[in-house]
C-alpha cells in the first residue's frame, strides 16, 4: 500500500500571495483546486493500492466536485 499526504494549504500559486489575501480575506479564485484534482484523479486511476490523505486549510476548502 502507498500512503501519501496531502497538504492543500495555499489558494494561490506562490506562499506571499495566499498570505495577503488570506489576511485581507479575500476568495481565492474559481479554479485554485485543479492541480488537486489532476491528483485526485491520478490516484483514482492507478491500480494500486492507495491511502491519500487530505488536509485543507478554511481559505483552501474542497469544492462540490472533489
């Protein structure tokens, strides 16, 4: 079994950027989830056995899709 954890912390691209707006509260945009999704996908996908872990942030929630 592969065990892997993931840590969804940061609404935007670089650790400055998600600080500032979660300190001025704002939305992180629509599609800030798509490189969680392409890894959601690729661990559904595989024929191995699989453990993923999720953890998020409140600015860093799933969306309806995941």
């Amino acid at each position: 079994m592969i065990k892997i954890r993931i840590d969804v912390d940061y609404a935007y691209a670089s650790r400055p950027k998600s600080f500032v707006y979660t300190f001025l509260k704002r939305k992180p945009r629509k599609n800030y989830l798509a490189n969680s999704k392409i890894i959601a996908n690729m661990i559904n996908e595989t024929p191995c056995e699989v453990k993923a872990i999720w953890f998020f942030t409140p600015q860093t929630l799933p969306d309806k899709k995941c």
